[in-house]
C-alpha cells in the first residue's frame, strides 16, 4: 500500500452522553493548526456514526474524547466496529479521565494511544505525527 496524498485526516468524537466538548475542540483545533485536516463530529454521537463517518471522510485515524466512565465500552465498540467494516486500517486514539489500570487493556484490545489529563496539545500533535501515516511529499 502506498502513501496517501495529503495531509493527516483525523475525525475527532464525543461519544456516548458525555457532554462536555471543550478538551475535544481543543486537540481538534490544534491538529488542524498543525496541519491536518480535522472532522469534528460534535457531541453525543454513537459508534455506529463515528465510524461512519470516519469511513465516509477517508479518515487516517479516529481521535475519542470520553470523560463520562464509558471508555471501556465506548473504545470498544469503535474498534469493533471497524474491524466489521474492515476499516482497521484506521487508528484509534483518544483521552479524557481513563484511570491508569483501563489504559492498557484498553491498548490490548486495539486502541493505539491514551492521553490522560495534563497532556499537552504539543505531545499529541507530535505522536500523531508519528504514528499516523505520513503526507506524501511534493
């Protein structure tokens, strides 16, 4: 497989009932100021429509903000769902209040990256820019 044309493509998603966005608009905004092209899909949506929309908008990787304690089955369901659309391809990452011991059974099950609070807008653009597959260069 070849490199895709173009910037990183990142849908960033408030799943489940959680209702505060700003931690969400924030990433967003600073993977956009960084270059990539973003998707906010706003609050309240469902895996079914994360994923959908992922999938529509050919995104690199998929970006959960979750502070509502569903994390473990929020997460989840995305990964499966992709894997049914076979859609692995795109990355999983997310933050929000994920307890410590959630972190790497959460990364076992096929989530790339979990950014706890007090990370910087700087550490996240950085990894995925690493770890998010590569613009192509002119």
């Amino acid at each position: 497989m070849g490199v895709a044309a173009g910037p990183i493509r990142v849908v960033v998603a408030k799943p489940g009932l959680d209702g505060h966005d700003r931690g969400a608009k924030v990433i967003a905004r600073a993977l956009r100021d960084a270059g990539m092209e973003v998707i906010y899909t706003g609050l309240h949506q469902t895996p079914e429509q994360i994923v959908d929309t992922a999938i529509q908008e050919d995104a690199d990787a998929i970006g959960l903000s979750i502070l509502s304690g569903a994390h473990n089955t929020l997460f989840a369901a995305v990964i499966d769902l992709l894997k049914d659309r076979d859609a692995e391809d795109i990355l999983v990452f997310g933050g929000g209040i994920i307890p410590e011991g959630d972190i790497q059974p959460l990364k076992e099950k096929g989530v790339a990256e979990i950014f706890t609070p007090g990370a910087t807008t700087a550490s996240i653009v950085d990894w995925v820019r690493a770890n998010v597959r590569q613009p192509a260069q002119a």
